[in-house]
C-alpha cells in the first residue's frame, strides 16, 4: 500500500510496522491501536488524526505535525 492509497482511508488497528509514510497526508485519520512500530514519519501530517492505543515504539517522527490528535494510550518509547 503506497503512503497516497492510506489518505481518507480508515487504519484502525491495520499493522503498518516499519513502513515509509514519508511525505503523507494523514490529517483527521483513525489510527486507533495502529501497530506503527519502527515506522517513518517524516513530514507528516497528523494534525486532528486519532492514535489512541496506537503502538508508535521505535518510531522516526521528525518535521510532522500533531497538532489536536489524540495521542490517548499510545506508546511512545
């Protein structure tokens, strides 16, 4: 699945352990209890995206946008 086909669809608890999704757009998504282990975050947007009980250890989050998503639950080490 490339980074393009994830926007507007709805990830809740999908494995997407060490994928790239560099550059992506996921604004508004519900990531609920996502498995984002080890994954690439760089330049993304997940400004008002859902990742309660998302598992994000390991992850390379850098030059991304948060703002208002709702990180309740989620691993972040």
């Amino acid at each position: 699945m490339t980074p393009a086909e994830l926007v507007g669809a709805v990830q809740v608890g999908r494995s997407l352990a060490g994928v790239s999704l560099a550059d992506t757009d996921l604004r508004g998504q519900k990531l609920d209890g996502a498995d984002l282990r080890g994954a690439t975050l760089t330049r993304v947007c997940l400004d008002g995206a859902s990742l309660r009980g998302a598992d994000l250890g390991g992850a390379k989050i850098t030059a991304s946008s948060v703002r208002n998503a709702d990180l309740s639950g989620a691993r972040l080490d």
